[in-house]
C-alpha cells in the first residue's frame, strides 16, 4: 500500500478497521487481545517498546497474516517454507518456544481475561463484531503494515551505517522473511474449508483440508488449562492469538499493540503522520454551491420575506375567494370490469394498465362417486327402489342418482368407453369455439341499420318562401282555405270578415262582414264543378252562401250543333248553386222529424222529443239584406262555437263540430245541402269532446277525434271501427290521407302524430319537431307534402310518403321549416294551414292578420 | 383621374398605354356607339386588375370625355362583371390572348314618373303603336276599364310625354285579367284592335277609335268554362290566342274584325254598333292539365306557331294552323307569364317562387353571334326540338308575375314581381339584373315596353307608372362599380 493511501486515510475523522476476520472462529480470542492491549500499554508501555526489535519477525508475520485477514495461513506458509529451506530443527525450537509461550499464555489469561471482561464488556458481550470493530481492525493491519515498512527501511539504514557484520544471519533471514512474507501476501488460508461453521470439526482430529487435500490436524490446544498454564509460563501470552481454523499462533509485536493502542486511543496509527500536510486552503471554486466564507450572515435572513407575505397574502385572498382550492379527493379507483378498455392494455399517467387476464375456460365437472367402475354399496338401486321404480315407473329420481349397473371389481376390466373420442372431440371444440363466439358479437353500426333518407334537396317540389301575401284582414286570421280549383283563397278571421282572394295576384274580390268573429270556413268540395258553396261558421251560426266571383257566372254556351240541352246545363254554376241553397221548409221537416240518428247504436229512447226539443233551424237570409247581397242564403245556428266545418268529398254533406256545446250530441252536427237535413250522429260523446271530425275520402267512414283518440265509425252500419290511441292529451286537428288509410293528428302538447289504420290501433310515428302547440296539420292531394302549423310561428314540411304496397311503411322525411313569414302574437302563431289543391304550395293563415301563400 | 399620370403616352390615341404593372393584358376596344365614342383599333396594354371603373375611367381618359361617363363592358358577349383578371382566370384565358372588349354606355338608375292614378288594380299593360312617333298605352284594370294613354315623343326626345286619353269600359262585370292590342298597318288615326281577357270567361275584342276612345265593333268570345288568364293577338291580327283556368287554350277567328278594320273603317265611325257580335273558338287546344297562364305569339309576321304557359310546369308549342300541339317543353316550376324574344329564338317564363328563367328554344345549340342575325325569321320549332335553360335570374323574393322582353332590344327583360321591385334583366349579364326600381308597399304586377328605353309598370296600388332608362351620364360615381 502506498504511502499516500496511508496519508488519505490519515485525513478521515474515524478509523476504519475490515470486517471479514471478525467472522473467524478466533474472534474471542481478537477481541480478547484488543481488551487485553489497554491494560499492557498502560502499564508496560516501555516494556513493550523494548520487545520491538526483539520481536521483529513475529510482527511482521502478524501483520502480514493480519492484511490478508487469515492469521494462520501466512504462519503456515512461514514454516513450510521455512521447513523446506534450511533449518528444520530452528524452527522446530521456535515452534516449541511458541508453544511454551503459548502454555504460559494459557496459564496467564484467565486472571486477564476476568479483568478484561470486567473492564469492557461491549465488544466481549457483543458476539458478532460491530461494523466499527471490523473496520478499525482492517485499518490497524493497513497501519502495520505501513509502520513496518517505514521501520524496515529505517533498519535497513542503520545496518548500512552500523556495517553488515553483526546479526547478518538473522537480517538474511528477517529478509528472506519478508520477502517470503510480501509473496504470499496474495495466497489463500491453509484451511481451505471456507466459510464453514468450525463446529463441524468438533469430532474430528482435523480442522480443514489444504489446498493440497491434506488435512490440518488440530493442533492448538485449546482447554481452558492449558491456556491458564501458558498464561502462567509466559509473560507475554497476552500478545498471542490462537488462529483456530488455520491451527497456528500469533503472537502481536510491540508495534502492532502500539498501532491498536492509538487507534484506540483515536489517534493516528502512524506517529510519524502530520495531518496538517493535508490541510487544503479553502478555495473559491466557480462551481461551489456551498459557501466558503464565514461571514456574518446579512440581516435581510433574519426578517420575514416581504414577497414571501405578499405571495402568501394572495394565496390567503385567493382561498378565501374560493379560487384556490385544495385539489379534490382522488376518486376512488374504479374498474368497469365490462367495459372495453379493461382488456386492453392502456398507458395511463399511473403507468400501464392491464387487463383482468381472460376468462378460463370452465372446467368439467368431476365425476361423483356414482360414476366410479366400482362404486360403494349405498350408490346402488337396493331392491325396495327397484321395486318402487317398477311400481311408480318414475325412474327419474333414483335413476338419477343411483349408478347402473355395471359394476367392475377392477380397473383393467372396465370396458372401453365408446363415446370417449366423440366428448373428447367436443369438449375440444366448444374450448376452441368458445372465443370465437365472443368475436361475433354485434359490431354493426346502429346508424347503418336506419333506412338513409334522401336529402330534402332530391325531394322537390316543396315550398321554400313566401309568394303572395294577402293583405287586408286586421284581426287574427282564423281559418283559411283554397277552393279546389285553386283560384280563390278563402280566409276568415277575428275582424268578423270573410275575405275571398285571388290566388296570383293576391287580389280580394269579395269580403263580406259578419257580426260575429269568422271562426271557420270551407269551400264546397264541388265548387269548381257545380256547387260553388261556402260554410262560414261565425261562432255559433253556419252561413251558407254563393260567392259572387265571376268565374262563378259563367254560363257554357250551348253549342250551335246541339240545341237540346237540358236547362240545367245551361246554368251557370252561382244560379246551380242558388237553386240549391234555396230553403225548402217541407222537406226540412221532413228530414228533422226522422233524421236523427245514432251511430253509438240507437236505442231509439225518447227520440222525437229530443230532436224537438234540440231542434236545428235552418234560416233564409233575406236577399235585400247586407248578407244577401253578398251572396249569403241560409243560416243554421248551433249550440255553441263551431270549431270545424268538414265538407264531405261529393260535396253533399257538411260535418260541423262545437265541441263546447253544452248537449253531448250537438257536438257534431251533420247537414246535407241538398236535402237540408240536419242530423246529429252521435248521442252521447265517449271519449269526451269531438275536436275534429272528418271523412273517409272512398268508404263510409266517418272519424272522430276525441281529445285524446280518433274513433272511426261506419256511417253505414252505424258501429264504431276503431280507436286510435295517440297517447296525447289533446288532439287540435287531424287530417285524414287521401287514400284512408292513414290519419295524421295534430295536438296541442306539440305533437304530431301519425296514424297508420293497416298497422295498429297505436301510432305509427309521433314526431314533435315543434315548440308550440300544433295547430293545423295537412296533407297534400296530389303531392307526398305533409305540413303542421304551429303556435311558435313556423310551419314544418315533411315529405309523407304513402307507399301503395302494404310492404313498406310510410316514409316521413322533415323537409323544411318555414319560418319567417308569420310572427308569433299573443303567444299564437299559425293558425291555419291547407295545401293548393294542385301545385306544392301552401296557404298560412297567421295570428299576425297576415294570409301567406309559400311556393 | 388617376390613369392619366399613369399613363401620359396614351395622350393623342394610337400607343399603347404603358401601364407600369405586373400582369397585363392587350385589349381590342369596339362599339357600337357613334363615332364620338370611338377609339382607336389598335390594341391597348390594360392592367388585368381594373374592372368596369377602371375601363371606365380608360375609355373616358381615351375619350377626353369631360365629364366623364361610365360605360359597361362586353367580353364575349358577356357583361364584365369582375375584373379582368377574375374573367381570365374564370374563362381560362391567359394574358397571351388579346381580348376584344365592347363597350357601351352604362344604364343609369331608371327614372319613375307617376302617369295615373286608377281606383282599381292593374292587370295588366299593353301597347301599340299609332304613328311613327306616338304610342298607344292600355292598362287593363280588374274594375273592367281600359283606360288609354298616349305616348307621343318627339323625335329628339326619346322620353315619351304621356298624355291620358280616356277609358273605355270593357266590361262593367268582370274585370280585366288580361289586355293585348293590335294596331293594323299604322295608319294615322286608323282604329285599333283590343282585346281583353274577363275574369268572367269571356275574352273581348274590341275595335277601338283612338282619337275618341271608344269602341266601334265588340265581339265577345264566350267558350271558356273558367276565368280566362291570358290573351294575345298574332302578329297579323287574323288570330287571337286565350288560355284559362279550365286548361285550354282557345284560338278566335278575327278576320272580320281585321276585315272591318282595314276596310275603310272611318265611314263606321260614329256609328257605334251598340250589338255585340258573339263568337265561338275557331279551335280549342288542349293537353295543359292546369291553368294556362299566358299564350304568346312570336312577333314575326308569318308565325304559325303559338306558346304557351302553364301552371303544370310546361311550355307547350302549338301549331295553329293544324290546330296540334307541337311539343311540350317542362320548364322547372308553374309558369306565370311568357314572353318570346323579338327574335323569336329565346323564351323567358316568370315564376312563383321569384325567379325568371331564360330558355332557347333551339336546344342550346347557340351559333356564335347570332343575336343579331335572323331576327325578323321565327324558329320553326318541331316535335323533337328541346328548351334549353341558358339563364335562371335569381332577382325576386317574391312571385313575379310577368317578365317581358324588350320588343326594340334583343338584351333586355323586364321583370315585376309582388316584392315591388321591377329589374331589368339583360341576357349577356348572367346573374345581376343591370337596373332594379323598388316602389315600397305595392305590389307590381304588369311590365310593358313601350318604347325602346322605356317601361311601364302597374300594381295593387292602381299607379300607372312609367320608367324611363336612361344611359348613366355626368360623373362617374363610384356606386355604379361595385
């Protein structure tokens, strides 16, 4: 080891000594020499001195021993060699020196060791030695080493000074020593027997084997007496140290107990080690990060942080703002074991996430003892079972249980089972398929499954603006209504007006001003053919009258080949019209005393009384009046306000509802034109108030809408057909598709509702696209347009597709959303709606007095 | 003007004008206006981001025109509505190419004189020519009068000065859908023919002596079952066309009253024939499935052929010689009003839902240049002929009941529409009308050219209106080029 290592080690605050001989059997006896050491060097300080010299070689096998942490094995090599080279018989003196040393050891040690045992009990008492122990040992032999060195050289000097002549043998020797000593510096123990427990040995006469397989006979003797003995014998076996595992003794130098006396001591090993060689002038290192200076410290370290208080002072103001909150719990860790992510492995903040490992396959059932080749008696049918199965024919409970019988007294003789391979064979393929059914789980977008719906764009023509406006009305436009032809636009309104336009140029060419509010108004579906008609229900009275239009007065010119024509040909439709609505007293009579009918199934109970007693007049209006000029010719008063007026398609019959009328059978009033016969179709109203009514447009069908269902009746059998359900709370308008088939209701909880008779009784499609109350629903004659008008100001097109095929189901498709044209007052918007007979084009009528025509 | 010191070497005609900038394009400069508004045939070198202004602003500096006046721009027979850059880019043309651009004076904003105040609606418009210089204008109102106007302009003045000439009460029932007239060989002071369509299904013809106002013969041709919509006379007079609500178009025979008329009607004068002569149809034609809303006569002398309008979405063409439809064209949407081009080769329908449409009736097959040329010939239009839309304009919000074209200018469509607004439509501009009058609160529902700058316009609110267009002229402000 070179000096300067010696020199670092000096520099360090504590002294370090290796462990690992601690770990040999002779660590007592270590120990014992360590206690031992104080007392000597105390008291024989000098002595020990004096024995340096004299003591020369054996410290330097100490040492040597000592570095390599293996007392013996350099001892052992010592005398082999030493054996080998020269003289056998020296050595063999010396050995039996030592062991006389040793017998005097023997004999001193109990004395010292009671005192060393008394004096310090903390390394004795401590079995293993501390860490400290260990490393203050490894640097007293460090130290030794290092000492001898410095001492040889010194020696060395002295002996040039002095001249070679006296002791040359011995110097040789010390030399060849040495030199023998430094080669086997790096050689293993004698005792190759490793890290083994020594007790193993106890029985054996050998401690160990050598390198070479030969054993190391136990030859140290370590009874108590001997050790008393040797004490006794020599004075110095206190320096002596019994290597157990490699069988040999050491014996310390005065050195060696000086270098562990002042590592005991906390000094330095080596006396000649100046410390102050290895003080280090403090330098300014640009990298410090430690400060070398022993300033005073300035004060500002000493004052409270103003920045410090401000940070704290905002953090305190954002807390109490509520800005700053402290973080929130963690949530509680949650796994959806059925989720998707689960299975699959995700890299999460946290780290990666593993799925549950998959499913096991499940496991067959063991078999039970029933299914052994040679089950115990109490799993077999006994004869009272057999005879009770014979007796029941039950076979199977005990059947069940009971194994059959085919026993085997031995598992060679069971026969092979026939369905072995086959249960294999699908056990085998339920394992296999069993994955892949849960491959073929559903993974077909939803989306995919829904029909596609053609854009709006493909699906034109339908109303995209506004046209025409009609101006005029200053109340709110009740009713509004296009004749068939589709020339005259018929729109009656809260300023008691009855207002009839010109379709193109929005033109009004008739307005008549009744007393009462217009409520509701129709055109006669014939009006283009021969009966140009209109019902005008003002409250509580139905006007019939002719408009005064001149297409109206037209009268055919009869062609000059063909003189002949009946006079009624000649007519002009307003003259066919007039000769309709001409009042006939006799025949109304007629029509009222046997007119009333019941289409709930008549019990005929006090019939005449109550069709005279809710008898329905049927007025003229007299010509001269300011109704008659225009055109008004008779006036039929209900019980209450009409709310629709519904013309059947021929043109004959007109359906009225009053729905507020206090006698449940005036609430729907019918009126044929031609007979003027007025009769009531229904005697007591199931279902609650009739809002709406209408006709089939080819069977005897009449419809009903109660408020909340629409009762189909067979006006011939007088019976009801049907009840559609809509589920809504109140039904507002309804309108029947041209083929009866289908009913669309609107209501006044948003909805629109649409009815398909062939499917159910329930509906097909409630659609609430609106925000407001619906108020008008219709569907084009000739085009697949559907239109619902609505109290939040906007009309909403949809395409209603009625396919002829009983295949397919109606096709709804939102088209557009009018909005723009009418404004929203007094939270009512559009009030009515009706399709151009022939053209995709629809007329508003809106609370804001405004009629618009949207093409 | 800013140009001027851009360009210095363009002073005195003939160099090209060096404009200092990147991408410039080399320029023909026609017209066809006088000589006063000539420039030079050479080529100019013009930056290809000027625009109408710009050009505007090069022909005045060309020009010296003081003050300057905005001119429009042809290329290809399309008016330049971007700038030149954007047209190259969108036609595909590169700076190599030299363009030829046709100027023509920019029309100004239309000048609207009230000319009348009638108690009822407007229906609709005619007009005819009395003399060289006067014209006869007739409105229609649906109280059933016909109420005449003269239109005399002097020859420098080309705007006409109305003057209203009295009414004539066609029929005291019904009121007037529609009105067309007729005029014989302009003879000074010769009658005229009228003929109105009834709401009532009775079309009358009347023939009118224009200096008195009153009606010498009437006929009334009764065999429509519905109201009658539209009503025109061919271009001879022999013929009068109606359509109506009961889908079929009805052709009179009018020889007599042409006969009366050509035959020295004057010795008839005074003596007004209080008997109505009554007339059946000669032929009626039908295959419309819905109201016919207007019949046209194409305006060459020797058409045969009639068109007409309806609301089941076709134009149908018919023969009226044989009394056969010839063929039927769709045409999108319910038609309100028709009107055949001078040249006979171009329909344009108005619709409800507030747009006009452009259609040749040659299938699109356009030959280059061709407006000008074989004006006066009508097309022959047989059953395999097909109707091209060339132009859809975009320019009402609401229905636009008549749309007419310019009988003296081949360009030029007039439009009405319910909105109020009356827009003059030109064929060479494709999207934008070039002029737009807006009357708040009425609706306008009848156009008439009555000369080649000017239109009247009647409406709900009875006003007789006429619009005078003008060339734009004084500064060259900078709202005409947007």
């Amino acid at each position: 080891m070179s000096g300067r290592a010696l020199k670092k080690r000096g520099i360090l605050p504590r002294m370090t000594a290796d462990t690992e001989a601690a770990a040999d059997d002779n660590d007592e006896q270590a120990g014992e020499v360590l206690l031992n050491i104080d007392d000597p060097s105390d008291e024989e300080g000098g002595e020990s001195d004096e024995n340096e010299a004299d003591d020369n070689a054996a410290t330097g096998d100490f040492v040597m021993d000592n570095e390599r942490d293996d007392v013996e094995y350099g001892r052992t090599e010592l005398e082999e060699e030493s054996d080998e080279d020269e003289d056998e018989s020296e050595e063999e003196g010396s050995d039996e020196e030592e062991e006389s040393d040793e017998d005097e050891d023997d004999a001193e040690e109990p004395s010292d060791k009671d005192e060393a045992t008394q004096e310090t009990d903390e390394p004795a008492a401590g079995e293993k030695p501390t860490k400290r122990e260990k490393r203050e040992k490894k640097f007293v032999e460090m130290s030794l080493k290092q000492m001898r060195q410095e001492r040889r050289q010194r020696e060395a000097a002295e002996q040039e000074e002095e001249g070679p002549l006296e002791g040359e043998q011995d110097d040789d020797n010390d030399e060849d020593e040495d030199s023998e000593l430094y080669d086997s510096d790096d050689d293993a123990d004698i005792n190759r027997i490793g890290d083994v427990p020594l007790e193993w040995y106890d029985n054996f006469d050998h401690i160990g084997y050598t390198s070479e397989g030969e054993k190391v006979m136990k030859t140290l003797k370590a009874s108590e007496v001997d050790a008393l003995l040797a004490k006794a014998d020599d004075p110095d076996h206190w320096k002596k140290i019994k290597d157990m595992k490699n069988q040999r003794e050491i014996t310390l130098t005065d050195t060696d107990i000086e270098v562990i006396r002042r590592i005991r001591a906390g000094k330095y090993p080596n006396p000649s080690f100046d410390p102050d060689d290895y003080y280090i002038p403090p330098m300014d290192y640009p990298d410090k990060i430690h400060p070398m200076r022993r300033d005073h410290p300035p004060k500002a370290r000493f004052l409270p942080s103003k920045w410090e208080a401000k940070k704290i002072h905002r953090l305190v103001k954002l807390i109490r703002e509520g800005k700053l909150r402290p973080p929130p719990p963690p949530e509680p860790e949650m796994y959806d074991i059925w989720g998707r992510n689960i299975t699959q492995e995700t890299d999460t903040p946290k780290g990666r996430v593993r799925g549950p490992p998959p499913m096991p396959a499940p496991k067959m059932p063991l078999p039970g003892h029933a299914e052994s080749y040679n089950p115990p008696e109490e799993y077999f049918v006994t004869e009272e079972e057999k005879a009770q199965i014979e007796e029941d024919g039950d076979v199977g409970t005990v059947a069940q249980v009971k194994p059959r019988d085919g026993r085997q007294i031995c598992l060679r003789r069971v026969p092979g089972y026939k369905k072995l391979i086959l249960e294999r064979f699908e056990r085998c393929l339920d394992l296999y398929l069993c994955p892949r059914a849960i491959k073929q789980r559903m993974n077909i977008d939803p989306e995919a499954l829904l029909p596609k719906l053609s854009s709006p764009a493909d699906l034109r023509p339908f109303p995209l603006a506004v046209s025409v406006s009609y101006d005029g009305h200053s109340g709110m436009v009740r009713c509004a209504s296009l004749s068939p032809c589709g020339q005259w636009v018929l729109t009656g309104g809260e300023d008691c007006t009855l207002r009839i336009w010109e379709l193109k140029s929005g033109r009004a060419f008739q307005c008549i001003t009744f007393k009462r509010k217009v409520t509701a108004a129709s055109w006669n579906p014939r009006s283009s053919t021969d009966l140009p008609i209109v019902a005008v229900a003002t409250e509580e009275c139905l006007y019939l009258l002719t408009p005064t239009l001149p297409t109206y007065t037209i009268t055919p010119a009869s062609p000059p080949d063909a003189p002949s024509l009946p006079t009624e040909e000649l007519m002009s439709m307003s003259a066919k019209a007039e000769e309709v609505l001409k009042l006939r007293k006799g025949e109304m009579a007629d029509g009222e005393a046997g007119g009333e009918e019941d289409a709930e199934g008549s019990d005929g109970e006090g019939e005449g009384k109550a069709g005279e007693k809710r008898e329905i007049k049927w007025e003229e209006v007299p010509r001269r009046s300011v109704l008659g000029k225009h055109g008004v010719r008779l006036k039929i008063i209900h019980e209450a306000v009409i709310h629709q007026l519904q013309w059947h398609q021929k043109g004959h019959y007109l359906a009225v509802v009053c729905p507020l009328s206090p006698a449940p059978s005036s609430q729907c009033v019918l009126h044929s034109i031609t007979t003027q016969v007025s009769r009531r179709p229904f005697r007591k109203s199931k279902g609650g108030q009739i809002q709406r009514v209408s006709f089939h447009p080819s069977k005897p069908w009449f419809f009903a809408a109660t408020r909340t269902a629409v009762r189909v009746y067979d006006l011939k059998s007088q019976q009801l057909l049907k009840t559609l359900v809509s589920g809504a709370k109140w039904i507002s308008s309804m309108h029947v598709h041209r083929s009866g088939d289908h009913v669309v209701v609107g209501t006044y909880d948003r909805r629109l509702i649409w009815f398909d008779l062939d499917l159910s009784n329930k509906p097909y499609k409630v659609l609430r696209y609106h925000d407001r109350a619906v108020r008008q629903v219709a569907l084009h004659g000739r085009y697949p347009l559907m239109a619902s008008a609505s109290d939040d100001g906007c009309v909403h097109l949809l395409q209603a597709k009625v396919f002829s095929d009983l295949m397919q189901n109606p096709l709804i498709i939102p088209l557009k959303k009018l909005q723009g044209g009418h404004t929203v007052r007094d939270d009512l918007g559009v009030l009515d709606a009706m399709w151009h007979p022939t053209q995709p084009w629809l007329l508003t009528a809106g609370a804001d007095n405004s009629v618009l025509l949207w093409t | 003007m800013d140009l001027s010191e851009d360009a210095p070497s363009a002073e005195g005609g003939g160099a090209a004008v060096a404009v200092a900038m990147a991408s410039e394009v080399s320029v023909y400069f026609t017209t066809k206006l006088p000589d006063e508004f000539r420039v030079a045939p050479d080529p100019f070198l013009v930056p290809t981001k000027l625009a109408r202004y710009g050009l505007s602003e090069v022909i005045n500096h060309l020009l010296g025109l003081d003050p300057p006046r905005p001119f429009d721009f042809l290329v290809d027979d399309e008016f330049l509505r971007t700038s030149l850059a954007k047209y190259m880019v969108d036609h595909g043309l590169t700076s190599e190419r030299t363009l030829t651009i046709e100027y023509t004076h920019a029309l100004g904003r239309p000048s609207t004189r009230d000319i009348d105040k009638q108690p009822d609606w407007i229906a609709d418009l005619t007009t005819t020519h009395l003399t060289g210089d006067t014209a006869l204008l007739i409105s229609g109102s649906y109280d059933g009068v016909a109420r005449f106007h003269v239109m005399s302009s002097s020859a420098g003045d080309p705007s006409p000065t109305p003057a209203a000439k009295g009414a004539l009460t066609v029929s005291s029932e019904a009121c007037i859908v529609a009105v067309d007239s007729w005029s014989g060989e302009a003879a000074d002071g010769s009658p005229i023919e009228l003929a109105a369509a009834l709401k009532n299904g009775e079309v009358r013809w009347l023939c009118v002596d224009p200096n008195a106002v009153e009606s010498v013969e009437e006929h009334v041709g009764r065999g429509h079952m519905e109201s009658v919509e539209c009503v025109s006379i061919s271009a001879d007079g022999a013929h009068i066309a109606t359509g109506g609500w009961d889908n079929s178009v009805i052709v009179w025979d009018n020889t007599s009253a042409v006969e009366s008329l050509r035959a020295n009607i004057k010795a008839a004068l005074g003596k007004r024939s209080a008997s109505e002569t009554s007339h059946s149809p000669k032929f009626t034609l039908k295959g419309h499935t819905q109201t016919v809303q207007d019949v046209c006569w194409p305006q060459a002398p020797g058409a045969f052929q009639l068109f007409s309008a309806s609301f089941d979405q076709t134009v149908r063409v018919w023969d009226t010689v044989a009394a056969m439809p010839v063929c039927t064209f769709p045409c999108a949407k319910a038609a309100n009003s028709l009107s055949v081009s001078p040249s006979g080769q171009e329909l344009c329908t108005a619709h409800e839902d507030g747009r006009v449409r452009v259609w040749d009736i040659r299938g699109g097959n356009r030959p280059a240049g061709s407006s000008s040329s074989s004006a006066s010939s009508a097309v022959k239009v047989d059953a395999s002929s097909a109707l091209a839309l060339t132009h859809t304009y975009t320019v009402h919000r609401r229905m636009v009941p008549q749309a007419r074209w310019n009988p003296y200018e081949p360009h030029w469509i007039a439009s009405v529409s319910h909105d109020g607004c009356l827009k003059i439509l030109d064929t060479r501009a494709t999207k934008l009308p070039l002029q737009t009058v807006s009357l708040e609160g009425c609706k306008l529902l009848t156009v008439v050219w009555v000369s080649r700058s000017v239109c009247a316009t009647g409406g709900s609110d009875g006003v007789l209106r006429l619009h005078e267009l003008q060339h734009a002229g004084g500064a060259v402000n900078q709202q005409d080029d947007e």
